[in-house]
C-alpha cells in the first residue's frame, strides 16, 4: 500500500495465462479446450502427446483423461516498481 491505498500490479494468473498462450502460438499448439467465454487453451489429450509438448509440461494440463498433469511453473504477482511510485496518483 501506499499512502493508504492499493497499489496497482499485474496479477500472476493473469501474466501466467499470457505466457502460455504466446508459448502455444510459438510452438503451434492448437487451442483445442474451452476455458471460458470465447477462451480456448491448448489440452494434450493423451499421455504420449503430453510426452512431446513443452506447453502442456511446462504450464499442465487439465485434471481429464490419461495426461492429467500439475503445473511446473509458479507466476507471483508483479508489484509496482518502487521508482514508479511517485507516477500513481
């Protein structure tokens, strides 16, 4: 905080949704799975697809089917740079 009110930052969700979606696009990886309105990501659907896809070893992959995998990249939220404080109003 600052002088009593939050301060601005970019969420680690969101900044980790960014990375991988430019990972997909840089790799080719289809978006094949719905994950919200009008948002799709890319899902190996079988365990020896997952074996070959840096995107879906690198961010996971959703908790269905036989390439069910966790994680391996944690993203924290990214603070306010503190030379950048006398810019927020």
């Amino acid at each position: 905080q600052h002088n009593g009110k939050s301060l601005p930052y970019i969420p680690g969700s969101s900044l980790k949704g960014k990375m991988r979606s430019l990972w997909e696009k840089a790799t080719g990886a289809r978006q094949n799975r719905p994950i919200g309105k009008g948002v799709s990501i890319h899902a190996c659907e079988q365990k020896a697809d997952y074996q070959q896809c840096p995107v879906s070893q690198l961010y996971g992959t959703l908790g269905q089917g036989d390439a069910a995998f966790p994680t391996r990249i944690a993203v924290r939220d990214v603070p306010l740079a503190q030379a950048s404080l006398k810019d927020v109003r």
